[in-house]
C-alpha cells in the first residue's frame, strides 16, 4: 500500500469515529454540539479532567508534545517517543474538596512499539442524601474511575531522515458511581508526525471518548467526544511552543496554548518554568492562566502546576515521574528518530 494511502486511510478512519459518535447521539432538539448551548449535553465529564502537571502548566497544549506516559491520556501516539519505560503519578486537589489521582506507565516493545496502562479516580468526597422532602436519607461517596490499555507504533512506510510518524491507539473501560453505579467502555485514536528539520515541529490528531454513554437508570448520557488538533515547535533547543485546537462535543470550540523553557546545569538535570492559556476557561470567567514548574535529576522528574479558578478556588497538580533512560527530548537524540535499539540500553 502506498504512503499516501495509508496516511489517508488513517485521517479517513479518525473522522469517521468521530462523525459516526455525533451522529449515534444527535438529539431530536437539533442543538449543535459544538457550541454554548450544548453545555450540559454529555455526562461523564471527568473524562475531560487533564493529566500531568507538565501538560496543565502548559495550558494543557500537550496533543502534539505528549512524550511521557502521560501520552496514553493526550495522545497515544506520543508513546513512540519513549526510550525503554516511563511512569508517571499524579495528584490533584481540585476544587470544593475534590481531589482525583491518575498513575499511567509505558514499556517498549520493540524499536518502533510501545505498549501502556493507566488508571484515574476521582473522589468527590462524602455528600449527605436527602429524599424529595428534604429529609436525610444517609451519605455516598461519588467517585469514577478510568482503566485505559494503549497501544502506539511508528508507522515504518513513512520514516525518512527528517520525518516519522505515528499511530496509537486506546481501549477504556469506564465506571462511575454516584449512588447507583453505571459503566461503559470507549477508545481513543491518534496520529503524530516529528519533522526533524532545521526547526523541528510535531503535529498531532487525536479523538477521544469514542463510545456508548453512561447508564445510570433509563436514560444513556453520551461521553464527552473530543477532537484536538495540536502542533508544537522548538525554535530553540531550550524552549517548546505548543497549542492545541479543541473541538469537544458539548462545548465550543476552543485554543489552548503553552511554553516551556528550561536549563541543564549538566546533562542529567533539567530546570523548566512553563505557562499556559485556556480560552475557554477565560470566556467562562476563571482566569484561564495556568503556571508551572519542574526539575528533573537523572531518572526522575518532579512537576508542579498551578491554576487559579476564579471563585472557586485555586487547584494544584503534582506528578512525579520516572523515565529509563533520561528523557532526552525527541529532537535533541542523536539518531534523530522515534525509533530505538533497546539492546544499548541498561541500567547499568
């Protein structure tokens, strides 16, 4: 099969996930699902709860970076870019006492393979039951959680000296409870291309949340579907610019932006300051702003982001990570490729 087919077979294959998604769940309403109105359309919206602190101190413009096992989430075809294994645990305290953990680790297959698993839960705390009298009727503990299976492998008949490209995929199986339980399952497809230029630049497309809705009694609400369309550039070697177009059902569209710049005192630490926009945070009245931090020491790598939301209080995310060897950003590595010879590496 040509090239030319094959990349089109692929962007053919995501956009109809997509429309197939929209059109299983179009309302007799005729409400665009793509705009203000349609706020409150789809369920489960802890889906939609980001991951990582890098990749929220970055504004969460992180489609077309996603170089850590944190990619399962933004985009699974940002695996490839693993040298051996990654691991990552993060912790948010979110608003009103929420708070939701997410821990995710990716293993090399082979040179052009990668293989990962993730799990999120949510806790929203203890609330207190009442019946339609207003009288007690006990408390419950909410919380959802997320088990994802991804898959990511380099596409071989694409790879050049200056490009290569990826795909991954992603199975879910979703479960929530509130005081009844429902659960569900979904998937995810992406698609990266790395241009080692003279200015290198990724290019990212991902749909997420594909599949039937929550069923929590007689009625199905649909999963928060989302398409993004993400780019990033390294117009130096210390500093990344990334954004990400956001297309989520139930919501409009929305940009999403970020940078990072960082120090290397010697080549196995890494000092990084990052900032990040949401337009769609900002249109809805909380700042939008997201800041953030980091330092990596050989292995490990210790993040930190803040996000101020307005009334609500301000949220803060740390993730410690694990990476074998030290991750190297992609367009640094000598070879100059997302593919690696796992037999040169060791711990030792």
């Amino acid at each position: 099969m040509k090239k030319e087919n094959i990349l089109k077979s692929a962007a053919v294959l995501l956009l109809a996930a997509l429309a197939l998604s929209l059109g299983n769940e179009a309302k007799a309403a005729d409400i665009s699902y793509f705009s203000k109105e349609a706020v409150g359309t789809t369920g489960a919206d802890f889906l939609n709860l980001p991951v990582g602190a890098r990749a929220v101190g970055m504004g969460g413009a992180y489609s077309a970076v996603a170089e850590d096992a944190s990619a399962i989430y933004w985009n699974p075809a940002g695996l490839v870019q693993i040298p051996k294994l990654s691991a990552m645990f993060m912790r948010t305290e979110y608003v009103d006492d929420i708070n939701y953990q997410y821990v995710a680790y990716a293993q090399r297959l082979s040179y052009d393979s990668v293989l990962g698993i993730s799990f999120m839960m949510t806790d929203i705390g203890t609330i207190e039951g009442m019946d339609k009298s207003k009288n007690s009727i006990g408390s419950f503990n909410p919380q959802d959680q997320v088990f994802t299976l991804s898959y990511s492998k380099a596409i071989l008949e694409f790879s050049n000296k200056d490009l290569d490209v990826s795909m991954g995929l992603n199975a879910k199986y979703i479960k929530s409870e509130i005081v009844d339980s429902a659960t569900s399952f979904a998937g995810d497809m992406g698609i990266m291309t790395f241009n080692f230029g003279a200015i290198p630049y990724r290019i990212g497309v991902v749909v997420s949340n594909i599949g039937k809705g929550l069923k929590y009694d007689q009625e199905s609400d649909p999963l928060p579907i989302t398409a993004r369309f993400g780019g990033s550039i390294n117009p130096f070697d210390n500093l990344l610019l990334a954004a990400d177009i956001v297309v989520p059902k139930g919501n409009r569209m929305n940009l999403q932006a970020g940078v990072e710049a960082y120090i290397t005192p010697n080549e196995l630490t890494r000092l990084t300051a990052r900032a990040g926009i949401d337009m769609q945070q900002m249109e809805d009245g909380f700042s939008g702003i997201s800041l953030g931090v980091g330092a990596t020491l050989q292995f490990f790598t210790l993040d930190y982001a803040f996000v101020p939301m307005g009334d609500l209080g301000n949220t803060h995310r740390i993730s410690l990570s694990f990476d074998f060897p030290f991750r190297s950003p992609i367009f640094q590595r000598r070879d100059r490729s997302v593919f690696t010879d796992m037999r040169g590496l060791s711990f030792k």
